[in-house]
C-alpha cells in the first residue's frame, strides 16, 4: 500500500493532467447541451481504460523496484545488469553508475597494489631485521657486565616487537600457517617462559609456576606468540612482586601478577586496537596492539581471552583453551 501511495505521488502530474483534460470535456459537453447519455458512456470507456493502464503501469514499476532493492544488498562489483531501460533518465543514471562502478574498480587495484607493496616490504623488513639482532645476541653472550646485560634485556623487546610486526602482518595475510593438533601446554609455556628469565632474574621478580600437565588443541607457535605477549605485559607493569602460572578447570590458563593493576573503566577496552588506557598514557610506550593481536588470534585459535583486575590489585588474564573436541576416528 505505500508503494502505491509513492506510486501515485510520483504520477501526481499526469493523473493531474488527465483529471484536467476530463474536466474541460465536461464543461465543454455541457455548454454545448450534449445529452447525459453521450458523456457517460464515454467517461466510463476512459475510466476503466485509465484504471487498467495505471495498475499495468503500477505492476511494471513494482518490479522494477524489487530488482533494484535486491541490487541494493550486492556490492558494487557484484552489479552487472540493470532493469530494463525505461526512458533517457533511466539510460542516464545507468551510465553513471558504470563510470562510478570503474572508477572504484581502478581505487581499488590501486589500493591493493600499494597494501601488497607495504606488505611484502615491511615482511622483508621483520626478517632482515633479525640477522643484526641474532648478530648483537651472540656479541653480548660473550659478555657479563650491568651493561651487556641492559642491553640484552633492551634487546629482546626490540625481538618482542618484531614478532609482534610479523604477526600483525600474518594475520592479514590471505594464508594462514596454523597447525592444529592436540599439544602438550606444559613445553609450550617454559618455552614461553625461558624467553623472560633474564627480565625476571634482573628485576627480582619471583615466578611461581608448577608444571601444568594437560593437553590441548591449539596451534603452537601461536599460542606462545599470546603467552609471550600475556607476559611481558604481566612483567611491564610489575614492579615488584611475583608473576604466578596456573591452570584452571577447564583447561583456563592463567597469568596472575602482582602489578599496578588495571583501571575499572579500561578493563572492557583493553583488547580494543590501539586502546592503551591510562597505564599506557602513562607508560608513553605501549602501542596498544599486543593484547589486541592476542584477542585475534584467539579468535582463530578457537580460544577465549578475558581479564580480571583492580587499581593497585594485579591483573589475571585468562585464556580459555577448552573449546575445541576430537572426534574419535
């Protein structure tokens, strides 16, 4: 019913000019003193013609506009034909959207093209990167003074922050490299783990860690890419304390720390992109990509991440592994 109320509005004009038309038959049929019978006959003959050309003209139109609100739900690429034209404005508009359909066609490509060049150019980048790194590493090895150790631990986050540029760019590529299998979480974590010993032992931060013996379908390597990432956080924001690891049923991993804590207002934000909140503020070096990766990937992983905290309480980040099932073969 409001289709045929639009529909008449927009044939407001020539329903108007037909009721125009019949008047000016009517005053001129009674000027001239026709008979009743000559006019009615007639106008009954143009009201049923008019009646059956309106509704045809209506059914016409009603079709139109469902293949147009059916094309309003495909995207631009996707819209290769048009109704039937109907008129120069019809032909006009149609020809307009084609040129806005290429122009778009040709941003893009462009825009694609350019996203690829950064991407392969900043991959290269994170690997080249690595050799100086591996270098100064074995350089420092060598060396047991309170500088060489500040520079190793100064030296492993730069390491942090390239596997963090090289995840970043993996997850947006088109291919993945998970392996998905049943691992044991227990090597998973002391690999995790050994990576921060130097940051623990200098910092006299106490880890309180029991091997966890429990299995789990996940990927490895990016697993421990968001323990390392849960970590350094934990480590980051504690000045003192201890950083403790354990394993809730079911299958919840956990990393409690003893630091700052995190504000009541952030806690919902913090696996946002770029959210750093006010300990990132305040820190003046968080990028706000860590957790946010870790929520990514543990989307993909088919886990679970979430955090508890309070100001000056510590920070418990869970990761909930138990969502995948085996089937028996």
């Amino acid at each position: 019913m409001r289709l045929f109320s639009l529909y008449l509005k927009q044939r407001k004009r020539g329903i108007g000019a037909f009721l125009l038309f019949c008047l000016i038959f009517a005053v001129t049929f009674w000027l001239y003193r026709l008979p009743v019978d000559a006019i009615r006959y007639p106008a009954m003959l143009c009201i049923l013609l008019s009646t059956i050309l309106v509704f045809a003209d209506f059914g016409r139109v009603r079709k139109k506009h469902r293949t147009l609100s059916d094309m309003r739900k495909l995207s631009a690429s996707m819209i290769f034909s048009f109704p039937v034209i109907d008129g120069m404005e019809d032909a006009d508009y149609q020809e307009i959207i084609r040129l806005l359909q290429a122009e778009q066609t040709q941003l893009e490509t462009a825009m694609n093209n350019r996203y690829t060049d950064m991407i392969d150019y900043y991959t290269v980048w994170a690997h080249q990167i690595k050799t100086p790194i591996s270098s100064m590493k074995l350089t420092l090895q060598n060396e047991d003074s309170a500088l060489s150790r500040k520079l190793s631990a100064d030296l492993f986050r730069i390491e942090q922050y390239v596997e963090m540029v090289l995840a970043f760019l993996r997850l947006g590529s088109s291919s993945t490299d998970y392996v998905i299998k049943e691992y044991d979480l227990n090597p998973i974590i002391r690999q995790s783990v050994k990576k921060f010993a130097g940051e623990f032992i200098g910092r006299k931060i106490r880890l309180e860690y029991e091997p966890i013996r429990a299995a789990v379908i996940t990927d490895e390597k990016w697993l421990s890419f968001v323990i390392e990432q849960v970590l350094s956080n934990a480590l980051k924001y504690t000045p003192k304390g201890a950083v403790k690891i354990y394993l809730q049923e079911p299958k919840t991993l956990c990393v409690e720390d003893t630091g700052i804590g995190i504000a009541p207002e952030d806690l919902p934000r913090i696996f946002e992109k770029g959210y750093t909140g006010y300990n990132g503020r305040s820190d003046k070096k968080a990028s706000g990509i860590g957790l946010y990766l870790c929520r990514i990937i543990c989307t993909k992983l088919g886990h679970t991440i979430a955090a508890h905290s309070s100001p000056g309480g510590g920070t418990i980040v869970s990761i909930h592994l138990d969502q995948y099932k085996l089937d028996a073969e």
